[in-house]
C-alpha cells in the first residue's frame, strides 16, 4: 500500500489546535500507510516546504483558513488534497478542498441559553474578534437571535468602532448584563476589564467564553466559564476527508463539513444563585488555591462541610468529573503555569504540585496537553 504523505501546517498551541490535532491523530491512529510531517506556521511558511508542494510531494495538506489565505502556494497543485479548518469562503473553490467548520451559529445560541437558564439579566452582549471574521459574525448573530426571547437589550461591541471603548460599553450595559465573547482570550478581556470599572463577577457582569481552554480558563479570576466547541470532532473529519478524498471515494469538488456537539464548561464567571453551584464554586476554588499541594479529597469534603456523598453528586452534576479528577486537573494546570513561569526542574515541579512518581506526572500531563513537560516548557517560554 502506498503511503499518504500528508503535511500539516500547525496554526496553534491553544486549545483549539491541541484538540483538532488530538482528533486528527485518533482517525490516524485507525488507518495504516500515513507519513505525516508537522510545521509550525507561526513564522510563516518555510522556503523549502513551498517547495515541496510546488513539487507535488504531498497528497493532502491540513491548514486553516488564515494559513490558506496568506499562503496562496498551497493552491499551486490541483491534485493536492486541502483540509482547511475554517469558513466556507462565498466563492466556490478550484481543485480539491474540504472546509471543516464549527456551527458558530449554534455556539452563540448555546451561550445564551446558558445564559438564559442562569436566570434573569436587564440586558446581554456579545463581544466580537478585534478583526473581523465570519466565524466571530456568526456567533454574534446566533447569540442575538437566541437572547432576543428573554426580551432584554442586546448589544453587540466591535472593536472597529470608534465610538466607544470597552471599558464604556460594559458601563451601559444594563446590570445585571450577560456578555458572551467570541474566545476565551477576549472573555479574560471582559473580566479584567469588567473588573477595573468596579463590577462584581459574576453578580453584575457574567461572561462566557469559547474553546474551553482550561490554561486561560482557570488562571483568571474568577475563573472564566467557557463554551467547548466540538474540535476533536472537527479533527478526526478532517483525517476521514483526507483518507476518502485521496483514495478519490468522493469524486473531485470543494466541499463543506459541518461539526455540532457544543457544551457549556460552568466555572466562576458565571456560577450564579443556586446554593449548589456555590458550593461547587467553593470547592474549585479552594481547590485551586490548594493545589501545590498534598490536597486530598477527604480535605475538600471537610472544607465543603457536606457528606462525600452529596459532593461526589454535585460533582458529577456541574463539572462531570470526581472530585479526585478535578484535583488532578487543578496540579496539571499548575504544572503547566510553572514549566512557564519559572526555571525548576520538572522533578522539583513534581513534587512541589503533589506528583511523587515524575514517569506518572509525563503520563498524565501527556495526556492532558498531547505533549511533554520538556517540550511544553520549550513552546511556551517566552
């Protein structure tokens, strides 16, 4: 059998690639005959690999959407298979490409149900990308069009207007306001920025992000509730396009696969009213605060003062996880935070996060973030 040589263009290290890519290699893992070769796109594409797709060298090239519109060589081979993870350009494609896109629609309606379940706010907004995008246009109008039943304002804030700033924008909000942003990055910037002009999150100002990066997430305080798109879906269709398309099962056109299946990770920024989830806000953040160190669950139950029965429930309800597997998750992300910001060695960071074994911290870190302490230090030390 011939093997599939298949370049991918890695556009990120956030949560969004890292799931794609983990999605991507499960379909891999399921098929033999594929050669894969990994290139970073942050610096731009290397000289020699706009070489080789010149050359025809590569039966199938996995990209987004930015990477294809600033590197048009990836258009030079008509029998090259293109993956593009991103919106359906309006103008039909030449060649072979399949575009793998989220239902952004259905992303921004889904945070506002969330919103909407919470209870009831005098106003909502959806804070856009600071360059405009579809994918950022479509969430907006999802989310207008779901929130516009609870029959409060709705305001959506792009940054290229001129005529307000963000700061100004969350003050005309009327309080309380729910405000959903187009990723978790852009929500950390509504809470900080919510923060400094003096509201309380999340009694005044709750927020919503996407993409569920747990780094940003829950390294923010409060912690930053956020929409998880369905990107290890969007992964593995991209390795199934991939395997049909050159295998030429599918005939030769641009063509559109949509992935759904979104859920709504609660943390603080939106953990409202109900004394359960002021329990479970409770536990993570004592959790968090805790979690350099040899934090049992037995310690979360005595801190929760409930029976480990109920908290196992409630556990289970909010977070869909054990109590044991938050701690676990809580001593990663530390892990992660300290591989970054300081310059101990990965055993000293071992053992101060609660991991007596090392071998069994790579293994779950691993796990976790698809890739090595070593190499995570090495990615995202400045």
């Amino acid at each position: 059998m011939k093997e599939k040589n298949i370049l991918v263009l890695l556009w990120s290290t956030a949560a969004s690639g890292r799931d794609f890519m983990y999605g991507f290699s499960s379909y891999l893992k399921k098929r033999p005959g594929w050669n894969i070769r990994l290139v970073p796109t942050n610096d731009g594409l290397p000289p020699d690999i706009a070489r080789f797709i010149r050359s025809g060298a590569f039966d199938g090239i996995v990209a987004n959407e930015n990477t294809l519109r600033t590197n048009p060589v990836l258009r030079s081979r008509k029998d090259t298979v293109l993956v593009i993870f991103g919106t359906r350009p309006a103008r039909r494609s030449g060649g072979s490409v399949v575009y793998i896109q989220n239902d952004d629609r259905k992303i921004g309606r889904t945070g506002a149900r969330h919103f909407m379940e919470l209870g009831r706010f005098r106003s909502f907004g959806f804070v856009q990308t600071i360059a405009p995008r579809q994918w950022s246009q479509d969430r907006a109008d999802g989310f207008a069009e779901e929130a516009s039943k609870a029959q409060a304002p709705i305001d959506i804030f792009n940054s290229g207007s001129k005529r307000r700033s963000l700061a100004a924008w969350i003050r005309n909000l009327p309080k309380p306001c729910a405000i959903m942003a187009a990723y978790d990055s852009r929500a950390i910037e509504v809470v900080e920025t919510a923060k400094k002009a003096g509201f309380d999150i999340p009694r005044q100002v709750a927020v919503l992000g996407v993409d569920n990066d747990d780094l940003l997430c829950n390294f923010t305080f409060p912690s930053i509730s956020s929409i998880q798109p369905p990107h290890q879906e969007n992964g593995f269709a991209a390795g199934k396009a991939l395997d049909q398309w050159i295998g030429n099962k599918c005939g030769r056109k641009t063509d559109f696969v949509l992935c759904a299946g979104e859920k709504v990770v609660q943390r603080e920024s939106t953990a409202l009213l109900t004394p359960a989830s002021h329990m479970i806000q409770n536990a993570l953040e004592f959790i968090h605060r805790n979690a350099a160190t040899d934090l049992r669950v037995g310690t979360v139950i005595s801190h929760l003062k409930v029976s480990r029965r109920l908290a196992d429930l409630r556990f289970r309800e909010f977070q869909g996880e054990s109590i044991l597997e938050t701690i676990t998750r809580a001593r990663l992300e530390e892990v992660a935070r300290r591989l970054v910001i300081t310059k101990l060695s990965i055993s000293a960071i071992a053992r101060s996060c609660g991991f007596k074994d090392v071998s069994y911290l790579v293994k779950l870190f691993r796990r976790k973030y698809g890739d090595t302490p070593r190499n995570w230090r090495k990615s995202h030390s400045p």
